[in-house]
C-alpha cells in the first residue's frame, strides 16, 4: 500500500476585531467615573516618567505684578555675589548645628511626635486623635478575651463562633459544623455559644430571629408566659400583624394582645447592625447641569483630574541623535507615544461624555424643567442614534457615574427607563415609581393601601396602566413592605 505525501502552499483571508492596548485602554477609561480617572491618572504619571502636570497660565494680575516686581528689582540692583555666597555658607552653618538625631528619635515617618504632641507648639499632631473604628468582631473577641475560665480550646471555639457572625448579628454557620471543624462534640460547641449569647449586644449569635426575640425578652425581664407563647407559636402571624387570630388561637383578649405587642416592639431584631461596617459616602458627581439666562450649561467635573501634558525635556531628550544609544532612545519615543495617546484618549472620554449627557437633556428636558414626574421612557438605542455611536458606548459613558441636577443628584443610568401605557403617551417606569412612594406615604398607618388598590388610584388618578404584581415588583425594589406588614394598631 503506497502512501502519497504532498506539501501545499494556501493562502486564505479571514477577518477578525484585534483590540490593540490604546483603545483597550480607550474603553477603559470610558467606564472610569471621575474619581476614578483621578487615580488612574495619578499612577500613570508614576509610571510614565514624560508625563507631567500642565500648570495652569497666570492670570493678568499675576502677571502685572511679576512685571512690577521684576522692573522694581532691576532699579534696585541685585545681591552682589559675595553676600549671597555668605548667605549660603551661614545656612549650612546652621544646618550642621541641628540636632538631627533628636529629631528623628522623636518623631515618626508621619511627621508626629511620639508622645503625640508637637514640642515646639504643645499641641496634638495631626495623626493623634485618629482612631479605627470598633467592628462587631472586634468588640465580640475583646469580650471573648475578658471572660474568665475559658481554656485555649474554649476560645478557639469562641473564635471561630464570632468569624461566622453576620453583619446583623446572626450566626451563619451550623453547630455541627463548627463542632466538625474543631474536632469537639456539639454539646461543647452548645456551651461557649451560650456564653457569647450573653455579651453585648443582647441576641447576638442567634440562629434565628425567634432565637433572637427570645433571648432578648430573657435579658429585658419580659418574658413571660403570654409573651413567649406569642413568639414561640404566632410569629408569621406577629410579623404579619394579624393580632385578632393570635388572641383567638390563644384564647385572650385581644387588647392583652396588643399590649404583649407594645414590649416585644422595644427589641431590635438586628442586633448587630449598631456596629456595621457599612458606612455613608459621599457621591463626586462627575457632571453639572444647571440653567443660566435661560439655557442649560453642562460642565464636566475635572477638579480633581490634573490637566497632562508631555514633558518638553523629555521631548528634546528624543530630538537627540547623539548622546543616547538605540535602546534609551526608543523607551523615550515609546513612553511619549503613549503619554500622547493617554492625554488624546482622556480628551475623547470627556467630550462623549458631554456629548451623551447633551442627549439625555435634549430627550428628557420636561424632568429638568419641571422634576420627577416628568420622566420620559428612553432606552440607550435612542441616544445613541442620536450621537451617532454604539449602544455599548453609551452604556459604558453611563455606567457608575452621577449627575448633580437642579432636582439633585442622579446616576445617568437613572434617566434610561422603560414605558408604562398612560393613555395617548408613555410614562416612564421610575415616574411610576414615585407616584407609588407618595401614595403609599399619603396612606393611613391603621389602613394602609393594598397593591390592588394602588393600581385602581393610578388609573383613576393618573391613567395609568398597570398590573398589580407589576406595583409588587416596583414595591419590592423600593424597599417597602406589603399593606399587611405595614399596618400600624398601636
């Protein structure tokens, strides 16, 4: 059997998108909102060495006096050469006199004394009233470390009790499992969780929220017989406010009810979230928008982001044929390429920016104008056919950066909404969203309004259409409960 071997020469054309490293980093700096970009711009200017801060022009007034200052020293005449030398020699004089060894004894890399007070002025260093804030781990383990009686095991177990506890307090974290963990039997795992159970705050480690109320109503002397019964075998009935079957099924009046409701209310079901890590921060918005003689302005926000430019001494480093070799020469070359390319890039970032935020005045000018309410649908196609770009481009311009309105502060991806059928023109969802926040505040405590009676107030009151799982769903994502959790009788 003969075997035929051949070699043959094809050529064959395909396409495909290459991303080269300029515009990844383009659609990098896109996504970037402005505090952001200041960062990213701050370590290039590390890295890059040809990259420098452009100082802003002097104003005429600066320049006047420099002029006057300038013409003022030439009438006077300049230090003759011989005082300016004795000048500097007095100056290293000194230098060499001071105790530089004190110096450093005494104060740390941040320029603060040890003891926390600058000797020369006697007050606080600015480091000194700085402080880490107490997490609820922290404030678990200290509690752990002063209680008595307790052998390396026991704390370990502690240890790995208080690692499990979530943010409001609960345990995430099975006994058994724990027990497996530590190689030690469940019933020891059982002893040291009742004893952090017993630190502060009051209903900490629980498993649950009836393990929670319970041990709460221990501390606060208020469990008693009708109390625990209620907590025990009625908590979806508790949770759901339906006071008149929880009297029926136990078989009391129901104003004792009521009043068992009035103690169990003072305990707080989250009994860790007073020491959450969570903590408020402020919003930079990266655009402005306000009116002035009757036109909207938009001014991007650059306070923080350095004007760049490339550095002249580098550049004339480049022009150089002689002085450098090959190598030393094209890192020059390729380090200015790319500082070009960055300073180019962040220039075409802020005008898209300002060009989609045009858009999204121009199609939703009734909310500038007049609020909230006057929200109109829009999608991202709608923008960028618009400005002539892709759907992805303006997805990403929108994407975790703000806006500081007239009516406040809003993300630009607030003002993309779908459509809700309002008659003979569309409502935007989040419109919908708002009318529903003020009925619901507008309602009675002891009668709040149902989603069935929502979606009838919308259509009489505004004609607007909707479904009532779709005001469930709205309700849902606003963070506001159901008619029946709302309802207040005491």
């Amino acid at each position: 059997m003969a075997i035929n071997l051949s070699q043959n020469l094809r050529l064959t054309q395909s396409q495909q998108l290459v991303l080269t490293p300029q515009l990844q980093q383009a659609i990098k700096l896109l996504q970037l909102n402005q505090l952001e970009l200041a960062a990213m711009v701050s370590q290039e200017m590390e890295i890059n060495p040809v990259l420098e801060e452009e100082l802003e022009a002097p104003s005429e007034l600066e320049t006047e006096a420099e002029t006057e200052a300038k013409a003022e020293k030439e009438a006077l005449g300049e230090q003759s050469t011989t005082e300016a030398h004795e000048q500097q020699r007095e100056n290293r004089d000194a230098l060499r006199e001071m105790d530089w060894s004190q110096y450093c004894d005494n104060r740390g890399i941040t320029g603060s004394s040890r003891s926390g007070y600058n000797s020369s002025d006697d007050l606080p260093a600015w480091d000194y009233n700085l402080s880490k804030t107490t997490t609820l781990a922290d404030h678990l383990l200290w509690q752990l470390q002063m209680t008595p009686q307790l052998s390396k095991l026991d704390r370990h177990i502690g240890e790995i009790i208080i690692y499990n506890i979530n943010d409001d307090g609960y345990l995430d974290m099975a006994v058994e499992d724990i027990a497996r963990e530590c190689v030690v039997s469940v019933s020891e795992v059982e002893s040291i969780l009742s004893k952090i159970q017993q630190f502060d705050p009051v209903g900490i480690a629980s498993r649950n929220l009836k393990e929670c109320i319970l041990l709460q109503m221990h501390y606060l002397g208020i469990d008693d017989e009708l109390n625990t019964a209620i907590v025990n075998d009625h908590l979806n009935l508790l949770q759901n406010k339906n006071y008149k079957k929880i009297a029926r099924l136990l078989k009391v009046d129901e104003n004792l009810v009521l009043e068992a409701m009035r103690s169990i209310l003072t305990i707080d079901p989250k009994p860790g979230r007073q020491y959450g890590g969570s903590t408020t921060q402020a919003i930079t918005p990266d655009l402005y928008v306000f009116k002035h003689e009757g036109d909207w302005i938009i001014v991007l926000n650059e306070e923080r982001t350095p004007r760049l430019s490339v550095s002249r001494y580098y550049r004339d480093l480049a022009d150089q044929q002689k002085g450098f070799n090959s190598m030393t020469r094209n890192y020059l070359i390729e380090k200015i390429r790319s500082a070009q390319w960055l300073i180019k890039s962040i220039e075409q970032r802020q005008k898209t920016i300002k060009k989609v935020m045009k858009s999204i005045l121009h199609f939703q000018q009734d909310f500038f104008n007049k609020g909230v309410h006057h929200l109109h649908p829009l999608i991202l196609r709608d923008v960028a056919d618009d400005i002539g770009m892709h759907e992805s481009t303006v997805s990403r311009v929108t994407q975790n950066k703000y806006v500081q309105t007239p009516h406040g502060i809003f993300e630009l991806k607030y003002f993309f909404n779908s459509s809700i059928s309002r008659g003979d023109n569309d409502i935007a969802s989040e419109s919908v969203k708002q009318k529903i926040i003020e009925i619901i505040a507008n309602e009675s405590p002891s009668k709040p309004v149902s989603d069935k009676t929502i979606v009838k107030m919308l259509q009489e009151e505004h004609g607007i259409t909707i479904a009532r799982r779709t005001v469930a769903k709205y309700r849902d994502m606003l963070g506001i409960l159901s008619s029946s959790r709302r309802k207040k009788l005491i």
